[in-house]
C-alpha cells in the first residue's frame, strides 16, 4: 500500500525553549529564515506526501496560520514589486493540502499521534517529527528513504543512528535484533533509558513509517518514561505483532529541539544559505579562546 499522509505533531509545550515558547509552540521557532515545521513539510512533500496533519494544541493558531494565505501581506508585497519574497510567501500557503487535528491535553508524543486516527483511517502513514531537521543534500530526503525500505520489507520502518552514549536517555533507544547493511530487525524498544539500562547506542530519530495498527496500541498505551503516553511504547507493543525495523538513513540530522542543538542548526544551514560568506566572516571574526 502506498504510504500517501504524513503526521506531525506541533502540540507540545516546548519547555526546553521556554520562554519563547511562552506564546508560540517550538515548531514555529525560525531555523535561518523559516519556521522548524516548514522543513518537515517540505521534506514530506518531497518524499511523495499527498496529505499533511498537522497536530496543534487547541487554541494555539500560528501554526495553521502559516500555512494560510494572507492576502493583505501579498498585496503589499505585489504593491512594492517584491516579487521574490512574494513567490516564497505564496508558495508556503500552496504546499498542499494540511489538515490540522487538535490535542486538547498534552499527554504525550504517542497521544498526539493518536489525534490523527480519523483522519489517516486504514492505511500506513509517515511521522515526522519537526525538531529532527534531516537534511539530505543531492540524494533522497530521509523520509522517502523509509517510504522505500517500507514498500520493499513491509514492515514499519523507524530512522535510526548512532547518538552519543551519554545521550541515550535523550532518545528511544532500540535493541537490534540483527542487521543487514542500514536495515535493523528490531528486537525491542525502550524510551529514554539510563545510560545503564540502554540495549545499544542505536537512537530512534524522528521519522517514522507506521502500520494504522499502531491506533490501536496508542489507545492502550500507559504513561511511561516522563508520565508521558509514549509513541515508541506503543511500536513496542506492535512488534510482538508485525515487523518493526530501524534504517540507518543517509543524510545529516541537526537537532533543532534544543537550544545548543538548534545554535548549531543555524550556523551548520546558514553555511549553506546565500549568508554563508557573511556568516564564515563573522565566524572567523569571534575571539575563540577561553
Ligand atoms: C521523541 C521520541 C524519542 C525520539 C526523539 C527523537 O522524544 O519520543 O523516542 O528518540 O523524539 O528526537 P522527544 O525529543 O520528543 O522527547
């Protein structure tokens, strides 16, 4: 089956940007000169998405609002003849079709996806988790790279790499089985284990294919790790159904959610921008010693 929806969930409180996620949710936090979530829009697109759901916490707007045109500002920008910046603000609300689902209490990652249930009915669909910006210059976008993996193995496919060890409790960490060149058979799952308890150092990034089987694991999902309804419990309790695998994806994964994570974003994309001189000059400019 096709995998043709995607699921991004922009409806947590974003504590590890607080204060400035006071009144917009992380999601809409620029990285360069567009917001977190246009990337993992754009990745879904181009990986073959026909329809994005976007989650969003009730009475939180921005989000929605981005993607919508705004007719007052594209008049004024046609006025001025700026007609550059006017294509890109067009572009934004021309992407495709979004759906926006709203997640009345924030319980968790796995809830949230749970909110998307009618809206992705019986057919397999991608998450993408936006704080995850992959970036995959020249090759394949890291979602489609799934997309493949899951038509050619039928089974849900999870983007993993290699995290730092003293990180593994940052991350759902999962216990190979066996592996066969970037292709992990998943044994088990744990989310955000000690350093101690952690089955390997194989970190569960944000992209994920999912059979809608997982519906029905959200639905009895307990809280876990942080009294959160964790989505990598419920894959847990898939895989005693269906296959699960890990693919060790191509492409550069930055981590926008948080603050170092997200400094290190804008220098490492910037340097890839029309700023990039301007940027390498300011670098080189810094007094770096202690
Ligand atoms: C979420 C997932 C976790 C995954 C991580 C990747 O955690 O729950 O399994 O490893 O994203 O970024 P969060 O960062 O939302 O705490």
């Amino acid at each position: 089956m096709r995998v043709r929806k995607a699921v991004l969930p922009a409806a947590g409180f974003g504590t590890r940007f607080l204060p400035a996620t006071k009144a917009i949710p992380k999601e809409m936090i620029p990285l360069v000169d567009r917001p977190i979530i246009q990337y993992a829009v754009e990745e879904a697109v181009a990986s073959g998405i026909e329809q994005i759901i976007i989650v969003i916490a009730s009475g939180r707007s921005a989000v929605e609002e981005h993607f919508d045109s705004h007719p007052g500002l594209e008049s004024w920008l046609e006025e001025r003849g700026d007609i550059e910046m006017l294509r890109v603000v067009r572009r934004i609300s021309e992407i495709g079709p979004i759906a926006f689902v709203h997640q009345k209490e924030q319980l968790g990652l796995g809830h949230a996806v749970l909110m998307a249930k009618e809206l992705v009915g019986d057919e397999p669909f991608a998450v993408l988790l936006s704080d995850d910006v992959m970036l995959n210059p020249g090759g394949k976008p890291v979602t489609e790279q799934l997309i493949e993996q899951y038509q050619a193995h039928r089974g849900s496919m999870i983007a993993v790499q290699r995290v730092p060890r003293d990180d593994v409790d940052r991350y759902g960490i999962v216990a190979p089985l066996h592996q066969e060149g970037r292709l992990v058979e998943i044994d088990d799952l744990v989310e955000k284990p000690s350093v101690a308890d952690a089955p390997s150092d194989l970190g569960v990034l944000g992209r994920y294919i999912l059979s809608p089987k997982i519906f029905d694991k959200l639905e009895t999902t307990q809280r876990g790790a942080g009294g959160e309804i964790q989505l990598t419990d419920a894959i847990r309790a898939l895989s005693a159904e269906q296959p699960v695998f890990g693919y060790q994806f191509e492409g550069v994964r930055h981590d926008a959610g948080t603050r170092l994570g997200w400094l290190k974003a804008n220098i490492a994309m910037s340097l890839e921008s029309d700023l990039a001189d301007e940027v390498r000059a300011y670098v080189r400019s810094l007094d770096l010693r202690d």
